[in-house]
C-alpha cells in the first residue's frame, strides 16, 4: 500500500472507531539508513535499514489525547485501538490546540536521488578517501547516507508530503596518546569531501602528541567549529524556542542588545521535511540579529499559547523538551580562518571540540563539560604545545556577550545526530569563533 493510502486507511479506522468528533494526525513515515563503519583503517561492517513507521496522535472527548507508533504497517486498525484506549484514560487538557488544518507548503523538499540510492561501494570510495588522506595513520569512524519520505493527514483536512536525504562522514585518526577528528554532513553524499576530511583529522593527531596541564582559569580561546555547534546547540534548546520563554526558565532579553554584533543567528528550515509532525510548514525564523534576539521557533501548542503562529517547530520531544530549531546557521563574520582567529590571540587556547556537556543552570545556560580531540596553548598568536583534556563551566550566553566575540568567515555544516528518522538529516552550519573568556575549571585525565 502506498504511503498516501495508507494515511487515508488510519483516518478512516479512526472515524469507524473514535467517531466523526475524533481529531488525529497520522502520519507514515518510510526511512532508510545505510551506515559504512571502518576501524583500523579498514571497512568492517556494512549495514543498511529500511523501515515504514506509522505515527498516530489522536484526540476524543474534548482533549484526551494520546500518541503511538508502529512498524506493523498493515495494523492500521490495531494502532488505531491501542491508540483510542490510551486517550480514553488520559486526563482532559483544556490548552490542546487541535490539528493543523491546510495550509500550502513554504519550503521545498531538499533530497537528492544519488543519496537515497546510495550503494555500499559509494560508500566505501568516500571512506577510502579519508583513510588514503590520513597518511598511514590509524583510522576509524564511518560514512552514512540516509533518506525519510513522508506522508502526514489530519482530520481537519491537511495533507502534505515530502522527502530529504543527508550524507555524513565522521572519522578519527590517532596515535599513541592523541587523536585528530573532523566531520561533515551535506544534502547530498557528492558533496562529502573525505579527503579534506581524513587529512585535518591527521593533522590534529599528529599536532596533539605529549599534551601537559594548564592551570584552571578564565582564558581566551578559539573554538573551532564542532566545538561552536554545541554551544548553539545549547542555546537553540534552552533559550531560542517558546515553551522555555512561557517557562520562564529561558535567559533571553528580547529587543535587547544581549549578544555581540557579530552575532547573527537563523533557523533556514530548508534542509530536512518541510513540514514538521504536527503537519505545519516550516519557515524560516530569523533569531539572533546583530547581536539583538528578535524570534523564537515554536510549535502549535506554544503558538496558540502566545497568541502567534506556529513556526513548524512541532516535533516528536517538542511537548517536553519545547519546539527546537532544527537547522541552525550561524553567520560568518569577518574574523577569517581558524589561524586567522588564533594570530589574534596574546594568550589563550584553541579548543577543537567538546562533550559530554550538561546544562547545570538553564536561566544563565551554564553548561559544563570536557573538550575533546585536540587542544593547545596560544602564545602571541602561536600555537606553541598541545594541552590535556580540560573540563569547563561556562554560561554560553555570557562567553557571546558584546565586546566578547570575533565570528571567523569559514562556515562548517556537521550533523546533530545519527539516526534514521528524519532528525537524521537534520544539520547546524557555523564558523569558529574567538572569545575573550572561557572558565576553564581543571584538568581532566584522557
């Protein structure tokens, strides 16, 4: 059965066993994920899966609502049941805004043919690529390609569809006590450079041998982008999104210049579906304007909730964790390339990457965590030695206050997760960044 058929069929089970007064929102999803791994610089595992999901978000009784999913596509009738018996228990909710009704697309699908039909051997040149641009170092990590088609209906008469593809390489290279990563996502695996890829990640191994200690404290620093993409990440989930404002437990000042003018940020919205799972298009939202927030994303519950309009923010966590930003860009500045950025440095660090960052006050954003793969020491804008893995605490709205921030000009695309749903061909786009403090709160093993 097609996907538009399909929909129709979970409609009309809900209209046979809910009633006419029922709302649901259905939607079949067809996703495929094709994963290339390699480990001692050489493939070990190829693997591919293709799987049809049926979501159902439906709605009885003047707000009993309820949401389930399943793989067993030709069980449109049971998933319609389990899904009835569960909103029947289900407590009222008087905020509930009811389903999209139609509304045209505003975006195009962003997917690209060669991507979805990716074969095991594409996959393995792109990997060859990196590991021949590493220059014997050991290597590991994997290239993926990814493609999700689907289909969404509400009762209230929208209908839409559409497809996306991602393609991603992540790879490290290593010595003994060092490594060097680099990573890239792109709508189209032609668009992969893993050579590039494989020849920086060498490079930050082979620079990073024999690291040492420095002393805790508030440094200067150069984050490189991969490192940047998690202070956006953090800000885009508790601070640019509604429901963290109705919260009140977001530290945005609107209108306000709270950033430095060098900072602009949006969400496109142009690369995954779309439309998001409630069925609303997507537009773009523009956040951060020179430094000045001026926009939130939001979903249909926070929209109605705030008297505005859903931006197409709506998604499977959106309804615990807030309707985030799914496509985030940060716009080059004027700052130039990483060396152009660590020239500018008297004395600080250039920091590669993090991780295992946790939020420890959602109000300021301060979040703490360890760097990663690479590290080193600026003196009069030399890189003079690499440095140990450091733990940092650290407000990501402060560290991009005015006065605080040089935005460099190469913008890098990496990607927010690894997954077959249409999350996965989701990415955020930004360049390194200079700023003038980062708490550095001690050294950490490894």
């Amino acid at each position: 059965m097609s996907a538009e058929d399909l929909a129709a069929e979970l409609l009309e089970q809900v209209r046979r066993q809910a009633g006419p007064g029922a709302e649901a929102v259905v939607r079949v999803e067809d996703a495929d994920l094709a994963l290339t791994r390699f480990a001692g610089s050489a493939i070990h595992q190829n693997t591919a899966e293709s799987r049809r999901t049926l979501h159902l978000q439906l709605t009885v009784d003047g707000g009993r609502t309820a949401a389930a999913s399943t793989t067993r596509a030709r069980d449109a009738a049971g998933l319609v049941e389990a899904t009835l018996a569960a909103a029947r228990l289900r407590p009222r909710d008087p905020a509930w805004p009811g389903p999209a009704g139609p509304a045209p697309l505003v975006l195009p699908s962003v997917a690209d043919r060669a991507t979805a039909e990716a074969d095991p051997a594409l996959r393995a040149r792109l990997v060859g690529d990196f590991v021949a641009a590493a220059g014997g170092l050991s290597t590991a990590g994997y290239v993926q390609t990814s493609a999700v088609r689907t289909v969404l209906a509400t009762s209230a008469g929208q209908h839409v569809g559409g497809s996306a593809t991602a393609a991603a390489c992540d790879g490290i290279a290593r010595l003994p006590g060092s490594d060097g990563t680099a990573r890239q996502v792109a709508a189209a695996a032609g668009e992969l450079d893993c050579a590039a890829l494989g020849a920086r990640a060498a490079a930050k191994a082979r620079a990073g041998t024999d690291p040492s200690p420095v002393d805790p404290g508030r440094w200067p620093v150069v984050l490189e982008p991969p490192a940047v993409a998690d202070v956006v990440a953090g800000l885009l989930t508790g601070q640019f999104q509604a429901r963290a404002a109705l919260d009140g437990t977001g530290g945005l000042r609107p209108g306000e210049q709270q950033f430095d003018p060098a900072v602009s940020l949006t969400d496109p919205a142009g690369l995954g579906l779309p439309f998001d799972t409630e069925g609303t298009p997507k537009r773009p939202v523009e956040l951060v304007r020179a430094g000045v927030p001026v926009g939130l994303t939001s979903d249909r519950r926070t929209a109605e909730a705030t008297g505005g309009t859903s931006t197409g923010h709506g998604g499977p966590a959106s309804a615990t964790w807030g309707p985030v930003a799914t496509d985030a860009a940060l716009a080059p500045g004027t700052g130039g390339s990483v060396d152009d950025l660590v020239a500018g440095l008297e004395r600080g660090l250039l920091v590669t990457d993090v991780w295992y960052t946790r939020v420890l006050d959602q109000k300021r954003s301060v979040w703490t965590g360890l760097t990663r793969n690479g590290v080193w020491l600026v003196e009069d804008g030399r890189v003079v030695r690499p440095v140990s893995t450091l733990r940092f605490t650290q407000s990501y709205l402060e560290a991009l206050a005015p006065g605080a921030v040089t935005v460099g000009s190469d913008v890098q695309a990496l990607p927010r997760t690894l997954t077959s749903t249409a999350w996965g061909t989701h990415r955020v786009a930004v360049p390194a960044l200079a700023l003038a403090s980062w708490n550095i709160t001690g050294n950490a093993a490894g």
